[in-house]
C-alpha cells in the first residue's frame, strides 16, 4: 500500500512503464523517429513563427501574421480573459522547449522572460488561465532550470522565474477573499479586485473547474517558496466544492455562487466548467501524498462510471436526478477524461471513449467543439485543443499496443493537411468546411508538442526522466520530489471528513497491472472493433438474393423480442449486438464484420432498417405524463405515483373522471400469456412486471381477462422516476386499435410503492387519471366495488400539478425493441395533494408510515421545482 509521499515517484513509474505490456511492434524505430523529427519540425514552424511575428504579444494571428493584442484587437469576450500583455506563449512554452532538447532556445527564452515581461499590468485577467498558463508556466520553467542547473548548464540561474512565480501568485491571492474561499473569476493584476480601478470584484459566479484547478500551481508555489499562504487558500477553495457536492448523487454542478456556494448550473459532467477538477483532485493526491484527495477523487469517480459513464459515450446529467440527460451532445474538452483513467488505472473504459473520440476525429478531421450522440457536428470551432493527443500518449503508455501510434500520425498528419498555414497553424472555424480561424492558442504550443513528441520519442531521447514529474492540466512538468518537501511550514491539513471514517473501499492502492487487464494482446482490438463500426457507418451492399431454402427466415423487427434466446442468437449471427442501458432500455447496433455471412450480415442490416422505421412509426406527439392516486385507506389521495402513458388504448386525457378501481396482480406476472387468474383481474386494475413480451400483449391478456386497466411495473430493480426521465409504452408495430384500456408504467421504486402497500392492506383502490384529483373529504365517499362503475371519482376539480419539467428527448429514446418505451414530460414521482385538514382517521402505526414516507418525499420535491426553475 502506498501511504507514504516518498514512494510517489516509484509509483508513477511503475504504473506508466513497468507493468506495460509490449504488443508486436508494427511501427519501425526510423518510422518512430521520423514522426519524432516531424514533431519536432511543426513545433519550430510554429513557435519560430510566433517569436517573428508576434512576440512580445501573448499570441499569434497566424492568417495575418501579426501578434494579438488585448485592446487592439475586437474583443472575443471570456477567450480574452486569457490574454494580460505578459507574453503568454512564451511563457507557456518554456519547458516544453526543455523537454524537446531545445537547451539553448529555452535559456534564450528564460532570458526574455526575464527581461521583458511585467506582471503588474492594469488589466483584469483570468484567474483560472492565468494560474494554469502563466504561474504554471512560470513554476514548469523553473523546474527545467533547476534540472538543467543540476547537469551543469545554466549555471547563473539563481531562481528568478521562482521569484516572479510568487509575484504573480500575490497578485492572483486577493481573488480569494470570499466568504467561501471560491475565488472570482476575474482579478486585475495590479489592483487586484476591489475598488472601482480593478474594474472587477462584482462577479457572483465561476465554474467548478475554475475554483477547483487551483492546489498544483498553488501547492508547488508553496512547496518551491515555503510560504504556506498559496497551498492554504487552493485547500480551502478544493474543501468547499467538495462539501457543496450533491450528497446523493456525489456529483458536482457546472457553476457555482462564490459567495452562498449555491449550485447555479446543476448539471454535471466531465468536460467543459469541471473537468480539470477531477483531474486535479487525483494529481494532488499524487504529488502531495494526501490520502484526502484521492478518497474524493475516487466516490466522485464511482458516481461518474455510475451516472455519466455511457460507454463510449460521457453525457451530463443532473445532479439531483442524475438518470436523466441534461442534454444530448459532448463537448471537445471530456477527451482528456481517458488519460485520467489511465492514470486511474480503469483501462476498458478508457479505451472504449478514446476510439469513439478517434473515429470522431477520423469523420471530420478534428474533434468538433462539440458534437453529438450520434457523432454530428453541434459545435463546428477546433481551437486545435490537445486533450486528444493527451489521452493518445497515456494510452500508448500503459498499453504500449502501436495502434496509438497510429493515432498519433493521423494527428500529425491532419495537422499539417488541414491547419498549417505560412505563419503557424490556424485554429479551425468550422470542421465542416476546412475554413480557419486567425487564431494559435498558446496551450497549442504548451501541450499538443509535448504529447506528441513523448508518443514517438525513445527513452535516450528525453533529456530527463518525465517519470519523475507529473503535468498539470496545461501540461507544465512540476518535480514529485516537491511531495517530500518538508512540511514544516505547510498549513495543517484541514480534515473535512471529521467524525466520519475513510471508506477503505474508496481507496486502491495498487499499481494496475497490465499483464491482467490484457491477457490477450487483441484485447484492446476487440474493444475498438463495435465503437468503429457504431461511429463509422458502413455503406449497405448491393442486395444478396437469398436462395430457397438457404439456413433460416430473416427475423423481422416487429417480431423481435428481446428476451427470446432464439432472437438473440439470430441477431449474433446477423452481426447485432444488443446493449442494455442502464435505465432498462436496449440499444442495438450492427457491426457487419461479425455476421457468420455475407448473407446473415445482410439480413442484419435489413433487419436495423425495419427496427428504425418501427422505432419512427412509434415516436408519435410526446404524451404528458399520467397519475396513479392511493385513494383508499389509509392514503385517501395523499399518494400520487408519477405514470408514464401508452401510445395505445384509452387516452386518460380524455376521460374527465379517470379510470378507479382495486389493484391485484397479475398471474402470470409478466402478462405475457392467458392468465390463469381471470376470474380475479376481472373488474380490476391489474399489476404486471415490465418483460419477456411486448406491452401490447400485456395490455391484450389482461383485457381478454376482463381487467378495467394495467399498470406495468419496471422490473429494472432501484430505477425511479426521480432519477430517470419518464417513459412512454410504444406498441408493437401492429395495429392496436383492438386495446381499449388505459396502461400505465410506474418505475420500479414507485411500483414497490403500491406493491407494499397491497401487501400491507390487501385491498387498495387507485385512481388512474391525467392528473391527480383533491380527495378532501374523499374517505367518506362511498364508493365500493358493489356500489360504483368503473369510472367512480370524486367530483372536485383537478389539483394543478407544478412540479413538471420538460425533457429534451434523445436519439437514445427512440431506440425500440421488447418493451420499448420513449421518454415524456416528468413529473415529481410522489405529489402529495392538499387536502386542507387532515382526515379524521385513527393515527396507527400505519397512518404514521405514510406521515413518515411523505417527509422522505420532501427533498425530492424541492429538487424537481428547482429543475424547473432551471428550465433542462
């Protein structure tokens, strides 16, 4: 086990060389070294570029071949936050000038650094890009001159970048004079935020990832300076989004307010506003030792696999449900997330979201800004990020398969095919188009060189072990041996997690090993092969004529049950595989490769049409989401069960009284064959498991047995309406005019809702309606099933129901099959209805239950109307 900070450099090297597994070698040393060399060149094309063209400015136009200049240029808005007149590519560009043997430009450019840069301008900057680009920068390049000091170079080096790494961390320090200790977003560097000179300080809100990608940069600071003050504040700021996380869902939101650390953007993922949160939560640990910091790396990473984690797909969601999507497409940023999963040592998944990512970028030549679930392009801009290459190079590492070589070339190549241009390299306007934009960001410089040139780079070329230092988020190389600095000096660790014991199983100590994760060295292969064939599209081919009697009948889509052993075995064969979501849905997805045939992979390919036009004949006008009301003793209407609708049998929203009557359930359970407990369901509302059968025939069984209506229970165990977005009951392809009852589905957790409360009173009557009706006075109503038709409900008007949102449906709902379903409107899972006094009944031990279950309902419903306020 690895408690000791002393042990960290060990660690990172055996975790990113010596457990590796070597696979056969199919790019050649000269190819290595070539691609190496062409690294090497595109960096001086453009790095040379920006010294003749644009230095001292903080960046290069390439298009115009003239440096950017904050104030001179039409603002950009928050990109220009970045930019403080301090030569910012420069500085961000000092050690990988190191790290690519390029001794003399760097001292060179130490030199100008020195000589020429300010940092106490009168212009408000960026606190996050300012600490990640300029201090880390500023810290990165004096690791490099301590390096090479050590070697005997650079001998009159007496620590002055140090010096102005700490004057600038003074001049960012009053950003953190809040009541939580979030620093603004915002600071000027010399009159820092108050006043009305700072022409800032009156920001309420930054990212999560702004106030959380501080502690590197800070702790080094400290570390190098032995002044505590820098670690102290970026600890402090790291506590308080930590204790602000959602505590249910163990997620974080998007934007926070500084000052009441409420959430203001609840939705959660790990790209753009949090992604290098994490990512700093796990390098702290392994640069500072802290056992804290990797306890809440790893309970956020198990929500993440839990909620976001689509694979190969990452999605965010909302923190307080997060089952359901907040929105249906990814931005370019997640692609770091694989290399911090290996990093994590969690290679599958990684390996899986890296090719999705690489078949992306082999679609459009770049990774969109953003794109969607289907791999579209919804955001067109390529800033020329490198977070891609970034997750090439960890993945090269802790696998050492040479198809992230590969990857690598294509990178290099699309690079110099799409974005060099005479003075540089041009970010992309659109990917679409091939258009540019007059814009080289400097972590282009920072980090996409550095990546690269690691990935085809030999150990003998590195004029220092890279094991012994770990990369902040802008890729600036800080030492591991800072983790044995003394501490004397350092603030007292502040323990958030007092009175509460470290979960041992939060914590994994070991060293991946590789040899176990790939005993087969195909392995990464096999897991690449169905996200290619998903992202890449094959074209159809030319229509096979099957002879008679040749093997099987194709299975057709509206016959396709996703329970039938017999269906699934003819989909295998078909080259269709079949992946259970984790709200109980199935997606299905063809790799034709796969088929036993030309023949079978035909039929496959068939068979995914006929799927699609039954999925587009289903999608009909979304339906609003149905209530189940308790209304017999002793709940009398206080219990509202959110119901997702049918697309088939009696419309609800039509009925002013609703359908009411007394539940049972149904034998057999799943409703998929002629119940044996007719005579029983006859006259009733009858319960049934989600399952084995298409929901029409449910609904057919029960009405042939003489039900008034069916509530379907999901049999997908802890799913939940409050986490999950509702659903609507597709029919079955078929004509279902011959269903005349009302369905409904409830979720598995409001299900056992009812089901507990039959089991507990045995007879329990339910009102299924299109809203939920006031039940004052209701339990004097007499309404026996002797006594009253089908339609008996009281005669009050119905209650309005305000806790409803609307959910944006995805290109997921629409996938059908066996029980297939698409999502509605959702509803709050439980609404309790005012009924004014409370009913005059005994208060036993059961009516306290239903007191006790209301209060446990309570939080769910506060959540639900700020999701309305936040208009997902």
């Amino acid at each position: 086990m690895l408690h000791s900070a002393t042990m960290l450099p060990a660690f990172l090297l055996l975790f990113l060389m010596g457990t590796s597994i070597r696979l056969s070698e199919t790019m050649s040393r000269d190819e290595r070294n070539k691609l190496r060399n062409q690294v090497v060149e595109m960096f001086d094309h453009a790095y040379h570029n920006y010294m003749d063209h644009a230095y001292p400015a903080d960046e290069l136009m390439p298009l115009t071949c003239r440096g950017r200049v904050r104030g001179l240029e039409p603002s950009r808005g928050d990109i220009d936050d970045a930019l403080g007149m301090f030569s910012l590519t420069l500085i961000d560009t000092l050690d990988t000038l190191a790290l690519l043997n390029k001794t003399v430009e760097f001292e060179e450019a130490v030199k100008r650094v020195l000589k020429d840069v300010r940092l106490d301008n009168d212009i408000v900057v960026s606190v996050f890009e300012t600490n990640i680009r300029v201090l880390g920068g500023l810290l990165g390049g004096h690791s490099m001159a301590i390096m090479l000091k050590e070697s005997g170079q650079m001998l009159w080096y007496q620590n002055e970048l140090l010096h102005m790494a700490k004057d600038l961390g003074l001049r960012l320090l009053p950003a953190f004079n809040t009541s939580s200790g979030l620093p603004y977003p915002r600071v000027n560097l010399r009159y820092g935020v108050r006043g009305p000179e700072t022409r800032t300080g009156t920001e309420t809100d930054t990212c999560t990832a702004c106030a959380g990608t501080i502690i590197l940069e800070f702790a080094a600071l400290s570390r190098f300076t032995g002044d505590p003050t820098f670690e102290a504040h970026a600890r402090r700021a790291l506590d308080f989004l930590w204790e602000k996380r959602q505590r249910n869902s163990n997620l974080v939101g998007t934007t926070i307010n500084i000052h009441s650390g409420e959430w203001v953007r609840r939705d959660s993922g790990v790209g753009a506003g949090i992604d290098s949160y994490y990512e700093y939560l796990m390098k702290a640990y392994v640069l500072l030792g802290d056992d804290q910091y990797l306890h809440r790396f790893n309970t956020h990473y198990a929500s993440i696999m839990k909620y976001i984690s689509q694979p190969p797909l990452l999605l965010d969601v909302h923190i307080h449900k997060p089952l359901l999507p907040a929105r249906t497409w990814m931005d370019s940023l997640l692609a770091f997330f694989p290399g911090l999963q290996v990093l994590k040592g969690d290679i599958r998944p990684a390996i899986e979201t890296h090719e999705m990512l690489y078949q992306v970028t082999k679609k459009h030549n770049f990774l969109p800004e953003a794109f969607t679930t289907d791999f579209r392009v919804h955001w067109a801009q390529h800033p020329l990020r490198p977070e891609f290459a970034e997750s090439t190079y960890f993945l090269y590492k802790a696998t050492r398969d040479p198809y992230y070589l590969e990857v690598g070339r294509t990178v290099l190549e699309n690079l110099n095919r799409f974005a060099r241009v005479p003075c540089g390299f041009a970010a992309m306007k659109d990917v679409r188009t091939g258009s540019h934009e007059d814009r080289m960001d400097s972590f282009f410089l920072a980090e996409m060189f550095k990546y690269l040139f690691l990935l085809f780079a030999e150990e003998e070329d590195l004029p220092f072990n890279v094991e012994d230092y770990i990369f902040t988020t802008e890729a600036h190389l800080l030492p591991l041996s800072l983790s044995t600095a003394s501490n004397s000096q350092a603030p007292p660790v502040v323990n958030s997690m007092a009175g509460e014991e470290l979960d041992d199983s939060n914590f994994e100590w070991t060293c991946p090993n590789t040899r176990l994760l790939f005993p087969d060295p195909a392995f990464p292969r096999n897991l690449r092969e169905p996200i290619r064939s998903a992202v890449d599209k094959s074209c159809l081919r030319p229509t096979i004529h099957r002879e008679p009697g040749m093997g099987r009948p194709p299975l057709r889509a509206q016959d396709f049950m996703a329970n039938n052993p017999e269906h699934l075995e003819l989909l295998r064969r078909m080259g269709v595989s079949l992946i259970h979501l984790k709200d109980g849905r199935v997606q299905l997805v063809q790799h034709a490769t796969q088929a036993v045939s030309a023949v079978a992979a035909e039929d496959g390919m068939r068979f995914m049409q006929e799927m699609m036009e039954l999925s587009s004949q289903q999608q009909k006008e979304q339906l609003p989401p149905r209530a189940v009301q308790i209304v017999s003793h002793p709940f009398f209407g206080r219990v509202v069960l959110t119901a997702g609708p049918a697309q088939f049998g009696m419309d609800l929203s039509k009925s002013s009284s609703g359908v009411r009557g007394f539940v049972t359930v149904a034998e057999p359970y799943n409703g998929c064959s002629e119940l044996s407990n007719g005579e029983i369901v006859e006259g009733r509302i009858a319960l049934l498991q989600r399952g084995q059968c298409m929901f029409a025939e449910k609904a057919r069984h029960i009405q042939k047995a003489g039900a008034i209506g069916g509530i379907v229970i999901d049999d997908n165990e802890g799913s939940s309406s409050d986490t999950a977005p509702l659903f609507q009951m597709a029919g079955d392809g078929r004509s279902t005019d011959d269903v005349t009852l009302p369905l409904l589905f409830l979720f598995h957790k409001e299900g056992n809702i009812l089901l507990e409360a039959l089991k507990e009173y045995k007879e329990v009557e339910v009102l299924l309606s299109d809203k939920a009706r006031d039940r004052d006075g209701a339990e004097e109503e007499d309404c026996s099933t002797e006594e009253k038709d089908n339609s008996c409900s009281p005669s009050s008007e119905p209650v309005d129901q305000s806790q409803v949102t609307t959910q944006e449906q995805t290109a997921e709902d629409s996938v059908v099959g066996q029980d297939s379903v698409q999502p509605v409107e959702g509803l709050g899972s439980y609404v309790p209805v005012d009924v004014g006094e409370e009913p005059a009944v005994d208060r036993d031990s059961s009516s306290q239950s239903v007191d006790s279950v209301m209060a446990d309902w309570q939080e769910d419903l506060e959540a639900f109307k700020q999701m309305e306020k936040d208009e997902l």
